[in-house]
C-alpha cells in the first residue's frame, strides 16, 4: 500500500467568503500568507520524513479554498526540499492551459526530482472554467486533444506539428524531455463514469478523491476494470487510489473535534461560492456530458450534514486513535482492494499543529502496520531511462 499526502494550502484568515464568485481578495493580508506558505512547505516536506511515498500539489483559482493556482511551482520547490518521495502533480487542470506549457514543465519537474513526478492529468472542476474564461461546453474535447498532444510531446524524438480542433503548433520538440521512460506514470480522475474510461484508456492511476460510500467507489472501480479488459490488459491494485480526509489524535475525541471543526470551516467558508458557481456551470452548459452521475449534485451537504462517525463507517474520512486509522485503512483495503490511498492532512482550518502532530502519528503508530498491504501488484507505466 502506498500513501500520498495531499495539503491544499488554504488561506484560513477569514470567517465567511459569501455566495458570490469569484470570492473578493479584499482581506488578504500578504504577511499572514506569508507565514502560511511557509508552515504548509513545512507540512508537505515533513510527508517524506514521515514515510508518506508521494506528496500531492494540485491546482485551484480565484478562492481561498487554496493557494495553489500554479501547482507546478510548489512542486519545483519540492524537488529541491525532498529526495525520495515521488512529486505527485494532481495536478494541472488541462483544458485550461497551453499543453505544451504543461508537457514542458512536467518535464521540468521530472528532470529536477531525478525521476520522481507522476503526472496528474485533471479536467477540473465546474467553476475553474469562469476563472480562465473557458467554455465548460468544449471541457472534454479540449482534454483529450491536449492529452494526446503532451504525451505525443514526450515521447516523439522528432519535431512535428498539430493541427487539432483546439491546438494548433507549427512545429513541437520540447526540452527537456521527462527522465522517465516512456515518460512519468499518470494520474487521472475517476469520479465519473467518463472520468473512469478515460483514466483506464490511458492505463493511468484513478483517484477517487471523495468516496461517498464503498459502493460508490466500487462502481467507479468496475467501470475503469471493465474499460481496461476491453481494451486488453488487467489492471492491478496499484491502478487505483482513494482519497480521504484524515485526522489522528491521541484520543477519538480530539481526532473527531478537529475533524468536524475543520469540515465545517471547509464547507461553510472555503467552499463558500464555490458550490454556487458550481451548480450554475452544471446547470447551463454541457461540463456533464449528460451523463449519469454516480456522485449526488449536492454531494459536498450531504457530507457536512453527516456526523463524523457516519463517515468513519461510510469510508468517508479516516479519523481516531491510531488504532482505530489502522483498522479503518485495513477495512477500507478489505472492502476496495486499492493499492494507493491519498491522506488530505488539513481540512479546512485545521491547526498546523494538529496537521503536524497527526502525521507524527501516522509515522510512528499507523504506517508500519498497513504499508504491507499489497495483494498484487502491477508495475508501473514510468521508468527512468537508466533502468
């Protein structure tokens, strides 16, 4: 079993965000952020001495929800401050950007960390959209041209040109290339059914990133099983990633008042009107394809309405004793046969020295009885080019 650590880095200095959107930066205060990037550099650079296998940057805009518009600098600064664990870009959001710029810097990444990126491919969320000025409507087009455009750029050792629906380049050679060959494993959602045949189509890691229930999750799990059968191959343990909110404490209780206090602030204040930009994408263009979702529209109420030990049983959220996590990992691995599970460490306005001292924990008391779960495994897409 490998474990990723995913902070968000939000900016927890106001007490309401209101319905609107994007969420006004009138009470950002500049030394206070300050002091923010650098106790959360702390937290993700702590991971790897923790023994977390993989730390997490992704990308968000125009919110305090995180402070992260740019993932790829976070995770620059990352191949300098680490050495072992793997950069886990999850990660840029694609259709929103130049994918030449994102196949470039990836590369970069992968290069500086000496072969230590996974690449996350995400079409992202409804609202990032309004922030680019992009229509949600071409959402999916625009993701698997610049897919197919980036890895095409990684791997081609000649210059060539693209005349796509929406990129259009004369000629294409990128430097550097990626360290690893063929080029770096990659990251996918799956939170959808489309989600999950993409992700399995590219052989890349599905991450569900919000389990509602283990059913929920196994559909998902199904759906990309079934897509990569097809197509030829049988995906292993390692194909998938869960990930779950995450507090341990010495006591159930303080693990729990953490847990809930932070979820709060996250939906009540972060979120704030993000949901609402949300719903209107949804609602008036075609970001959903139709499609049937497995995941409710009103998802995000139903969890906040849910009390924390509801959760704990749903496979929601790991959250107690390190005993209890212990169980809690070894229950959700009976159920979901994963092979990865990603830990978001600070939810919402979680002290940073809750964050800390639960990974403490997770180091000492957690991970030297679950890191051995490990049924079967498949090797993975990347490999440096000296092997």
């Amino acid at each position: 079993m490998r474990f990723s650590q995913t902070h968000h880095m939000p900016y927890t200095d106001i007490d309401e965000a209101g319905l609107g959107w994007p969420i006004s930066n009138s009470r950002f205060d500049g030394q206070r952020a300050i002091e923010m990037y650098q106790a959360y550099m702390k937290a993700k650079t702590y991971a790897e001495e923790c023994g977390f296998d993989a730390i997490g940057c992704n990308e968000h805009h125009m919110s305090p929800f995180g402070m992260m518009p740019n993932p790829n600098l976070i995770a620059s600064a990352l191949t300098q401050m680490t050495t072992t664990a793997e950069i886990q870009l999850s990660g840029a959001i694609v259709p929103l950007s130049n994918p030449i710029r994102i196949a470039e810097e990836y590369a970069m990444v992968d290069v500086m960390s000496g072969g230590r990126l996974m690449a996350g491919f995400m079409r992202g969320i409804p609202h990032e959209y309004v922030a680019y000025n992009i229509d949600p409507n071409d959402s999916w087009s625009r993701m698997r041209e610049a897919v197919s455009l980036i890895l095409k750029a990684w791997t081609e050792p000649e210059p060539f040109g693209w005349e796509g629906e929406h990129y259009q380049f004369r000629a294409v050679s990128i430097w550097p290339k990626p360290v690893q060959f063929p080029h770096p494993p990659i990251l996918m959602s799956g939170g959808s059914p489309t989600s999950a045949k993409f992700a399995a189509e590219h052989r890349a890691v599905m991450g569900i990133l919000r389990v509602l229930n283990f059913d929920q999750a196994r559909e998902l799990m199904s759906i990309y099983t079934e897509q990569a059968r097809a197509d030829g191959w049988e995906p292993g343990p390692d194909r998938f990633m869960v990930g779950v909110p995450t507090a341990v404490a010495n006591t159930f209780e303080e693990a729990r008042d953490a847990l809930y206090s932070g979820t709060q602030y996250f939906f009540d204040v972060l979120q704030g009107g993000i949901n609402r930009a949300q719903q209107l994408v949804v609602q008036e263009t075609r970001y959903s394809g139709g499609e049937r979702q497995v995941r409710p529209a009103n998802k995000d109420q139903v969890m906040k309405q849910t009390p924390v030990e509801q959760r704990i049983e749903n496979g929601q959220v790991l959250c107690g004793t390190p005993e209890m996590v212990v169980n809690q990992i070894k229950r959700m691995h009976q159920e979901l046969n994963h092979g990865h599970m990603n830990l978001i460490v600070k939810v919402g306005n979680m002290p940073d020295e809750f964050v800390l001292d639960s990974m403490t924990l997770l180091k000492d008391q957690v991970f030297p009885h679950v890191k051995n779960l490990s049924p079967e495994a498949v090797g993975m897409v990347g490999r440096t080019a000296a092997e």
